[in-house]
C-alpha cells in the first residue's frame, strides 16, 4: 500500500508513514483494506486485522460490601414480601457508576429470586417438577422493591491501574443471605422463636410449615 | 403442533353442527387449548371457533341476574360486570395477565374446570346456571372433579347466569409461579344463606365448604368459622404446599373473604 520496506515505515498520530516522505494511510485505510484485501499479497499475508493480550493482574480484586433488607412476613399464609433493599458496596473506583447500579439491582433481583421463589424441583423418579414458568418461579418486578445502593465507599484497588474492583456478582451474593436472615429475624421478633432455619426458596408453604413445625 | 381445520361459525347452531363432527374440538380464547395442541397433547381434527356468536358475547343483566356469554373475554366480564356484580368482575381482572384475560373466556375456563382456575369457585358460590346449547345445568351438578364438567360429546357453554349475592368476594392466594390459585375461596351471602366454594385446594376439584357454610349462614363474620378445623389428608399435595398448607389456606382465606365481602 505505501510502497515501502517495514523498517521505513512508522506510526505517529494514528498515521503510518513513511520517513522522509509525505507518503500515509491512515489507521482507518490500513484495517479497511485489511478486510477488504482485494490488492493483497495473498499468498504471503492472511487478509484480516487480529491482536490478542491477555492482562494477568498481579492479584485479584476484593470488593467488600454490605446489605441490608426488609420484609414482611404474614404469619397465617406464610407469604413474605420484601419492602426495602439497601446494598453498600466498595468496588475500588467506579468508571460508570450507571451500569455498576444496574448490574447491582440485577443481581439483587436474582438473589431475591433465588431467595425466595425458583426452585428446580424434582421427585424420586427423577422427574423435574419445575420444568416450565408454570411451576418455576422467576421473580417478577412486582416481586422486589426499588433498591438503594450506595458506592460512596471507595477504595482503590492496588495492584490495577485504573483502582477497580470487581462488580458483577455482588448483588446476587450478598442478597439471599439478607433476605433468609431477614425472614428468620421477623419470625423471631413476632414471636415464633423455634424457626432458626428455612431453606431456599423460602416459599409461602415452608415459612408456613416452620411456623407451625 | 399438528395439522388441523378451522372453522368459525356466526350462530350457535352452526357451531352445534360443526362440532358435533367426529374429531371436532371448541375454540375459545386458546389459553388453554392451543399451548396443549403445540405441545402436541392435543390433535383435534377440526378447532369450531366460538367467538364469532354475537350471543355467546358480553354481559348484561337479565332477570335480576347477570348473564355472561360463553365467549366474553375474562377482561370484558372485568370491567362490564363492576357496577352488578364487583366480586366477579375482580376475579376475572386478577386472571393470568392482561393477554391471557384479552383472549381466555367463561366458557373456556369452566369447561376446562382446571382444579386451579378462578371461575369455577364463582360459579359454584354464587349458583349460577351454565346454558348449554342443549340443556340448563345447576352448578352443583356441572362440576364433577378436576378437569371434569356435565358436558356431553358436542355440547358446549354458551351463557352462564350469576344470581347476584348481598355481599360477595374472592381471595386468591397466588400460586408463585404461575399465579393461577393455589387456593382461592368464593363467599357468596344471598338472603337465604351463604356459600362458600373453594378451587385450588381439592383434588376432586373446585367444592363447596359445607361447614363454614353453615357457619357463615348463622353468622356472617369471620369468627364464626374460628372454631372449623379443614382436613388436608385428601387435598393436593406439590412443589408448592402440602395439603396441609392448603387446608390452612382454605380457613384464611374464607375468613379474609368474608371481611372483605
Ligand atoms: C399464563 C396463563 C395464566 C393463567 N392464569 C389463570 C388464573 O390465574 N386463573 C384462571 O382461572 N385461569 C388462568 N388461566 C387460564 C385462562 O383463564 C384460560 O383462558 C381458560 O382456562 C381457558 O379459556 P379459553 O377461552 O382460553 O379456552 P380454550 O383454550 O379455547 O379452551 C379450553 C378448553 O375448553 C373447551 N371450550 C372452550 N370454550 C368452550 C365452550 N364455550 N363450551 C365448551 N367447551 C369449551 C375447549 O375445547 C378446550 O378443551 C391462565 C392461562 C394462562 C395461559
């Protein structure tokens, strides 16, 4: 394309050019006929414009947090309901504090799903009894609460350089805990002092069941 | 799903001949009926459309009572049956979701007689009649167990008429998943006493509470079922409650009914 050897080729403000001259292609030119290899030395060179590094941190990252939920238990049906939600999380620096809310309530929506209602079930047989949305229970937005969540706990991760931690994960991790914990502490305080432990899904029936065990 | 014909007739007794055709099969809102025929459960030579019967549609009031067509829509009876008859009309709003209660119907439901379904407990309570293009059937005898009904080979529903009660409602316990009933009961006080009819809980089907009946009948409060006791050992048992849960249910949500009716 520039009619040059490699060596007198380099690349300067997105342009590779060759020294001495007023001979460049831009970056966009390059990869555009890289694609589009019609005047290419095929034989020699494979069209296409592919670069792989792996990154390999000098450790993980340790995001820490904290969360805390409301519910309602009705004693006679065994129905809980979760009333508030409220996640504090130190994932290090925030790049886009929009999409770590999101991926927070996510994971707060799945965990209060796992929590409280999907169940894959299955009898002696082996048969799943849980196998369609009739019988599997998916949370719903009328299911959860609008959620606060705060990140005004930063601390900076030290071994990455944009300071980061990982986000992914924690909604889901730390909310079927604050959700049982929740539940077992209402049961408690409304007087049902024998129900130390339901199981997930904690469901109508075996909060039901635990009440009157 | 299999091959199948359609037909869509605009009278009752089109549709009367239409199906009594071997292989024929009613259509009403599909809920029901056509998740059964993809899941090839089903393979009816022939679906006879019911919803193009102008009579088989809507609900007006008629002797005193309330008379809905076979194929009025659950969404219709919603918000046309409010001002006659509200504890109806909010059973039939808090079916499935807004596209299920667009297209599922009356007449489709209570022939279908799902141990789980809202309207069976409403026509049961509140002794409706189902009209059938051949005959007149009480409700205490169109019930026969689960997914069982009166009707015959050919016979279809085509009006259910609803005395209207003093006072009247229904609760729903949701069942977690699909939201159909896991138990829903329907307290209906008329003048000469109070029926109470219960879906979701038995296996024979949609049934009426005698006892609380009895109860409720000397004494409309919640109290006066305090003292009942409801055995669980014969009701449905699953992934969602024992029949003991179940039973449980029945006793409260009769109670809450009859404070809210
Ligand atoms: C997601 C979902 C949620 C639902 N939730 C609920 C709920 O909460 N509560 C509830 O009660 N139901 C619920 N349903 C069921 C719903 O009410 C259906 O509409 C109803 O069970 C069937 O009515 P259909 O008009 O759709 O009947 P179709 O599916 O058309 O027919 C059902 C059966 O009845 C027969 N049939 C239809 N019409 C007549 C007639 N006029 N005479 C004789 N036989 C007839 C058909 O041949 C078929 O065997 C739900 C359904 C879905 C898909």
């Amino acid at each position: 394309m520039l009619e040059a050897a490699e060596g007198d080729i380099v690349f300067e403000d997105g342009k590779f050019q060759v020294t001495g001259t007023d001979k460049a292609k831009t970056f966009g030119e390059i990869a555009f006929s890289a694609y589009v290899p019609h005047n290419y030395p095929l034989e020699t060179l494979e069209p296409g414009l592919e670069e792989t590094s792996f990154y390999d941190p000098a450790n993980f990252t340790y995001p820490a947090g904290a969360y805390a939920c409301e519910v309602e238990v009705d004693p006679e049906t065994g129905q809980v309901s979760v009333c508030s939600f409220t996640c504090a999380d130190d994932f290090g620096n925030v790049m886009n504090p929009m999409i770590v809310e999101g991926q927070v309530h996510g994971g707060v929506g799945q965990g209060i799903g796992q929590a409280l209602l999907e169940n894959t079930s299955y009898d002696e047989n082996g048969q799943l009894l849980s196998g369609s949305y009739m019988d599997y229970a998916m949370p719903r937005a009328e299911d959860v609460p609008f959620y606060t969540v705060d990140h005004s706990c930063v601390t900076a991760c030290t071994h990455n350089p944009l300071g980061v931690k990982g986000c992914g994960e924690a909604g889901a991790i730390g909310s079927p805990p604050a959700v049982v914990n929740a539940v077992i502490d209402a049961l408690q305080r409304g007087g049902y002092k024998h129900v130390k432990h339901i199981d997930m899904p904690v469901s109508p029936a075996r909060v039901w069941a635990a009440i009157n065990g | 799903m299999y091959d199948f014909e359609f037909v869509k007739p605009s009278s009752i007794a089109e549709a009367a001949k239409a199906l009594a055709a071997d292989g024929a099969q009613a259509l009403s809102g599909g809920q029901t009926l056509l998740p059964t025929m993809k899941q090839r459960l089903a393979a009816p030579g022939t679906l006879v459309s019911l919803t193009g019967i102008a009579e088989m549609q809507g609900v007006c009031l008629s002797d005193g009572g309330l008379h809905i067509g076979g194929a009025t829509p659950h969404a219709v009876v919603a918000a046309q049956a409010k001002p006659h008859y509200p504890a109806l009309a909010a059973l039939a709003g808090g079916i499935g979701d807004p596209a299920v209660r667009n297209r599922g119907t009356i007449g489709g439901s209570i022939a279908n007689n799902d141990p789980a379904a809202c309207y069976p407990s409403a026509v049961l309570a509140s002794g409706a009649t189902v009209v059938t293009n051949k005959r007149k059937i009480a409700a205490d005898d169109y019930f026969q167990g689960m997914f069982t009904t009166a009707l015959e080979e050919g016979e279809f529903v085509i009006e259910v008429r609803f005395p209207i009660p003093q006072k009247a409602a229904y609760v729903k316990f949701n069942q977690p998943a699909s939201r159909f009933a896991l138990t829903g009961v329907f307290v209906a006080k008329f003048a000469d006493g109070v029926r109470v009819a219960v879906t979701g809980a038995s296996n024979d089907g949609v049934f009426r509470w005698a006892e609380a009946e009895a109860a409720l009948s000397a004494d409309f409060r919640a109290e006066a079922i305090a003292g009942l006791v409801v055995d669980g050992s014969d009701m449905i048992s699953d992934l969602h409650g024992s029949g003991a849960y179940r039973a449980n249910l029945v006793k409260v949500l009769t109670g809450r009914a009859v404070s809210a009716a």
